[in-house]
C-alpha cells in the first residue's frame, strides 16, 4: 500500500447551500420520533419519509435525469448522506437501493432493467436488498450455493440467502447466484435481480438481540424469473459484488450511526463539563474529525474513478472500532442507569446492545482486515 | 503531487541525508527557515502542504534534528509535530512490511501469518489516519494562511489523534519485529524512541483532550457537526 495521499473533497456547486436546503427541509420534514430512532438511523424504515425525501431530489441523485434521477455528483450526495445520517433521518428503507443497487443496475444492467428499476428507487419507492449470505457462506462468500439454471422460459432458482437485511420490506433483491454447473468458489457465479412477489420465494423474519426485525432467511423453491434477469456478464458476479462491497464499506455510515449518542453526551455534559466527560469529548471529536477526513477523501477517490479498495477497508474498520467503542467509553465514565429514561441512558442502552454488529455488517473485522494486509502486500 | 513539491521533497531527502551526520546546520543552509516565508519577502513561498511532505521525510529520517523549529513558529510546533508523527510511523510500518515478508519462521515468512497479518493491518489503519490527519490539517493551516488561532480545532484533534495512535503503532512494530527490532542496531528505534517522546511533546493526549472537549462543549450536541460541516467541505 503506497502512503497515504488526501484527495480533495471538492463538489461542484453551492455546498453550502445544499447542506442549508437539506437542514431546512429536515426541519419541516424529519419525524419527531424517539430520539433511539436517531442512533442507527439507516436501520430505520420509513416509507413515508423515504417517499418524501425521493420527491424532493435527495434519492438517487446521482442517477441520470432520463431514469429520474438527480444527474447530480457523487460527492453532492456525499453531502447530502451525511446530513441525514448526522440528523439521525429514517433513511434505512431506500438506503440498500440508492447507495448500491441503483448504482449498480445503472453501470451493469440492461437498458430494460434501467428502465424498470431506476424511476422508483430514485422516488424513494422502489426498495431493495442484498443476496449474498447463505447459511454455508459467511465471510467466505465464495461457497455460495444457490443456483440459477437456465431453461428455454427462463432462469430457474433454487437455494438460500440468510441475513438479508429489509428483504421483508423489499420489492427486489440482487442476489449473487452460481449459474454455471460444476463451477467452484468465485467462477460460475452471476448476479440476478429477482422481483421479490415471484411464486416460490419464502421469506422469514430473524429477530436479533435487540428485539428488531432487521434480517431475514429467504427461501428460492425452483424460482422461475425471465432471462433478462441476468444483470451484468453471465460468470461475472464475483467481480461485480466486489465492486458493489467498495459502495458499502466508506460512506459516512461507517462513522455516523452513534452519532446521536455523542451529540447527547455533549448536551447532557452541558457547556462546563467534568473534566473526565470533557476529555471523553474530545478523544471522541479528534477520532470523529479524522475518520470524516478519511471518508471524505476515499470518496472523492472514487468518485475521481479508481478503485479505493483498501481505502474503503480502513475506512470501515477504523469506523467500527469508533462506534463500538462509544458507548463503551460513555458508560465507563458517565453514570447511566441501565433502564434510565433520559435520552443519554437509552441511547447508551441500545447502542451498546446494537454495536455488536457493527464489526459484521459489510464483512467481518478479520474479513477487512485481511483485505487491508494485503493492500500491505502481505500473502 | 506538483512538480515543485516533489522537487522540494527530493531536495528535503538530499539534505536530511547529510543533516543525518552533521546535524541541523545543513537544514539552515539549505534555506529550510525560509520556506513558509513568502516569495515577495526573498522566501520559498512554500504551504503548509509543503511543510507537511518535508516534515514526514524529517520523521523518517532526521527524526532526533530539530527541523520543525527550523521550519515553522513556535505557535505551530503542534501542528508540525503531527507531520513528523506521521512520517515516522509511515517508516515504522514500512519497516514492519519489509520485515515480515523476510524473516522466516515455521518454513514460511511471518507475513504468511494470519495473526501476523491481522496485526499489521489494525497499525495501517492507525497510521493512515495520522497521515490523513496531518493532510487535513495542512489543508485547513493554508485556508487560513498559517494563523494557528483560527485552526484550534484541527490542531486540537490532529496532535491528540496523533498521541492515541503511538501506543498501537510502536507496539504492534516491535512485537513484529522480535528481539532484533529492539536492538541498538537495528533502525526501528530511530523512529519509534522519538515517536514515544512525541506523544508527550507540544501536548499530551490530556490536554489537547481537555481543550478539543472544553470547546466541543460550548457548541452544543448539534453545534459540533455543524461546526465542523461548516470548517471544510
């Protein structure tokens, strides 16, 4: 890995104003909900505000206007992301859709499925998730077993995904498949969009720890979709998921989900705090400031066209080390009743129980890791 | 990076190189004291994105001179301090890399090694955000024409971001390394030494914590992010 260069995180346009428009808009439109709804906001599904943000040109803005997009920069929607992810928005039910599937139809899909797909993920309507995980394939993504068979109507589809998370909210799911017979590990496998309402797909609801219906066992009994299913290049879905996996591993998610737990820490500190809370503050904004900086200049990377692989990892790990230490160190020091009722102590509550998966989501720790040793040009 | 810029850290090279057997006097005569002096003024007209590359090179290699009180005012030590911090531990972990891809144990490099490799990758991760942090902060230190009272903030959490990465850094390098990094020999205490007298240096973590937090408080929950929205990007 050569040294690190900053890329300059410079959008066109009016920033500023962006960031006013969106804060206003918010203002009107942001439910008042439980402040715990603003902790791990982009598990938070709600239609109605995803509907409403889609209609004011904050979904799919980087889509070309011809599919009803914004035809806006990918660092604008930078932008846009981390204000709502900062105002703790419920943006969990378009999130899948807008940061990867739609862009990712978009660079691999058919014409047809351009036009099918991207107008309603970019209202904020059409919703969708990520078939990857099988019960035989975790971290090791490359044991998948479901299978697509071509036949003389259509593919067919038998097999498994687990851990699909708003698979019970979502209209399509793009799931990674083998469609060539006898194939091993990462050949043989082709990515296809499956509408969700096709005869045959069970889906089943797997509640977590905390209680939440996130993700869900989805079941393929011999799933006839048609032959234009098929996005991208037959025997090309390794390559296309992992580019898919740099999407989901450096946005500002990575280092936003808690971010409701500092800001009321800060609030509860109040403006002449402890001098143990003030030093957690700041130990917390120094990590904060520099994983933005971080972020910011991985994105800008990507949007400048190459491939911010590792970038993106240590974006990632060093986001979940960030988030899940939080409410570790904020209960070390402030005294927080478990089952409290101030803002402070719920938060600290369901972050604590919800972190957890942090280091899961996306690719395990150890999965990251490995991928940023050998960026190091270890193995 | 510019032409000039890489022609100013070829040059940082060159004299550091000999700065390394005869001391600081090669850096003053180089004209070193001038490169954040203005052109108009008879200087280098150099930024502090320039400082920021001939410091991390002063990190890796003259890491013991006193080239960041050649180059900068006492008011922005902290700041240049963070680049130092940065290109020592880039050296660090170069130094890490090109060991365990070398040193064979158990019939296979070290870096074969899962726990090995896992190691390394959570110090490249420490790392890299210093260097993204001292990237920042010179960005920053230029918008405001080096006036290091309106960069507090950057300044605050840059040095303490650098602080809280020593300990991950000269640990994972040494246990790496086995016995032969901790020899007088070897080059990994040339940055490691200095980069744990650092952390103590122009501010430990206590007090850029003390003050970052301090001010923090006085913006307030959401005041914090739109400060900091508001500082860059």
């Amino acid at each position: 890995m050569q040294g690190f260069a900053l890329y300059p995180f410079d959008p066109p346009g009016d920033i500023a104003a962006l960031r006013a428009d969106l804060r206003g808009w918010l203002t009107v439109n942001q439910p008042q909900d439980d402040v715990v709804a603003r902790a791990n906001c982009w598990a938070s599904f709600d239609a109605g505000f995803s509907r409403a943000l889609g209609a004011a040109g904050y979904v799919g803005m980087t889509l070309p206007a011809r599919y009803g997009g914004g035809d806006r920069h990918l660092l604008e929607r930078y932008v846009v992301i981390e204000e709502l992810l900062a105002a703790g928005a419920p943006v969990g039910a378009h999130w899948i859709a807008d940061r990867q599937t739609g862009p990712l139809i978009l660079r691999y899909g058919s014409e047809a499925q351009r036009e099918r797909y991207l107008p309603g993920i970019a209202k904020g309507e059409l919703y969708a998730c990520i078939g990857l995980s099988e019960p035989g394939a975790g971290s090791d993504l490359a044991a998948v077993r479901t299978t697509a068979r071509e036949t003389a109507e259509g593919w067919r589809i038998n097999g498994q995904k687990i851990w699909t998370t708003g698979a019970h909210f979502s209209h399509i799911m793009l799931a990674l498949v083998r469609t060539e017979e006898e194939s091993e590990r990462n050949a043989g496998l082709s990515q296809v969009l499956i509408d969700l309402d096709t005869p045959g797909i069970t889906i089943r609801p797997i509640i977590d720890m905390a209680g939440h219906h996130d993700f869900n066992e989805v079941f393929f009994d011999d799933v006839l979709v048609p032959h234009g299913a098929l996005v991208g290049e037959r025997g090309q879905g390794w390559k296309q998921v992992t580019a898919e996996l740099g999407l989901e591993r450096s946005g500002p998610e990575r280092y936003l989900s808690s971010h409701a737990l500092l800001a009321a820490l800060i609030d509860a500190a109040g403006p002449d705090p402890d001098p143990a809370v003030a030093s957690l503050i700041g130990e917390l904004t120094a990590e904060m400031w520099t994983l933005r900086q971080l972020s910011m200049s991985t994105a800008a990377k990507l949007a400048a066209g190459e491939d911010p692989m590792v970038e993106a990892s240590v974006v990632k790990e060093l986001g979940n080390a960030f988030e899940q230490d939080m409410p570790r160190r904020v209960q070390a020091i402030v005294d927080c009743a478990w089952e409290g009722s101030d803002d402070l102590a719920r938060l600290l509550r369901a972050l604590l129980i919800a972190s957890p998966s942090f280091s899961l989501r996306g690719g395990t720790r150890e999965i990251i890791r490995g991928i940023i040793a050998r960026g190091l040009g270890l193995r | 990076m510019s032409a000039s810029r890489d022609m100013l850290c070829d040059t940082a090279r060159a004299v550091f190189a000999e700065a390394a057997a005869k001391g600081v006097a090669p850096v003053e005569e180089a004209g070193f004291g001038s490169l954040l002096v203005p052109e108009d003024q008879g200087g280098f007209g150099g930024d502090w994105c320039d400082a920021n590359e001939v410091l991390q090179i002063a990190g890796v290699i003259v890491p013991e001179l006193p080239v960041a009180e050649v180059i900068a005012s006492e008011a922005l030590q902290p700041a240049a301090m963070v680049s130092l911090m940065a290109g020592a531990m880039g050296q660090a972990l170069a130094l890490s890399i090109e060991h365990v891809n070398m040193r064979q144990q158990f019939g296979r490099p070290l870096g074969k090694f899962q726990a090995v490799q896992q190691s390394l990758a959570v110090m490249a991760c420490e790392v890299r955000a210093v260097e993204a942090a001292a990237a920042a902060l010179a960005v920053r230190l230029d918008v405001a024409n080096l006036d290091p009272s309106v960069v507090g903030f950057e300044i605050a959490a840059a040095k303490l971001r650098a602080n809280r990465a020593v300990g991950v850094v000269t640990s994972i390098a040494h246990q790496v390394h086995g016995a032969i990094g901790f020899t007088e020999e070897y080059d990994l205490h040339r940055v490691t030494i200095p980069l744990m007298r650092w952390r103590g240096t122009h501010g430990n973590d206590a007090h850029w914590a003390q003050i970052l937090g301090r001010q923090v408080a006085g913006f307030g929950g959401r005041g914090l992010w739109e400060v900091m929205t508001a500082r860059g990007a």
